[in-house]
C-alpha cells in the first residue's frame, strides 16, 4: 500500500512549518509488523540562534519504522503505539515524530553556519 500525501508540521521550540510536508510512504506488512518505508520532506523556518535572522531550510528524512499492529492501545495515548490505532494508520502522527527527530540541535543562517555540523540545505533570502 503506497501512501502520498501532505502533511501539516506543528512547531516545534521555535521552529515553524509554514507549508505541510510531502510525505510518501509503502506500507507492508511483515511477520506481523507493519513496516513503514519512504520519504518526508519538509520545509521549517526559524531564527538564527546567533543574530536571530530568519533562516529557512529543508528537512528530509528518510522513515524506516517498524509497528505493531496489535500493540498495546490505551497503554500510553501519547506513546510511539498511538501512530498505529488498530488498523488504522496515522500519517500526520508518523510525519510529525520523523520530522521533530530529524531537526538540527540549533539553527544557524548561513553567515554563522559550521557546514560540518547541519547537513540540511540552507537558503538566504
Ligand atoms: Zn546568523
């Protein structure tokens, strides 16, 4: 089952997506997991931790998760288990975990930037 959608990111300490992240996933079923393989690709905006400049930049995250399907519910609502609620699969749940995972320690606009510390593409307005 192939999955193609766009997702709204709420912000996360600062960060903020202003356009919903392309998400493209398959889903498979394997020994009983469902496994979740794709892309998310996300743009977020912030401020520049040294002069406070807006910065914006591309997340892109490669998801290769493994679930449960028949997981535990109502163990923990706010628990990695919610994103599958039986059969039903939550996209804009899974976008939301991979993207925040996937965000740089700090912010830098390219003036201030260590190149060896963010992989992710910076774009100077
Ligand atoms: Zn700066």
């Amino acid at each position: 089952m192939e999955i193609e959608d766009e997702v709204p990111i709420e912000s996360f300490e600062g960060i903020i997506f202003e356009r919903p992240a392309q998400v493209r996933l398959v889903l498979k079923s394997l020994d009983g997991w469902l496994e979740v393989r794709g892309t998310i690709a996300a743009q977020a905006q912030a401020e520049c931790d040294v002069c406070l400049e807006r910065v914006e930049f591309d997340v892109h995250v490669n998801a290769d998760e493994r679930f449960d399907p028949h997981g535990d519910r109502g163990a923990d609502p706010f628990g990695e288990g919610n994103v599958v609620a039986g059969t039903r699969f939550d996209v804009a749940d899974l976008a939301q975990q991979v993207v925040l995972s996937a965000l740089p320690m700090g912010v830098r606009c390219p003036r201030h930037v260590d190149s060896r510390l963010l992989g992710t593409e910076k774009k100077e307005r």
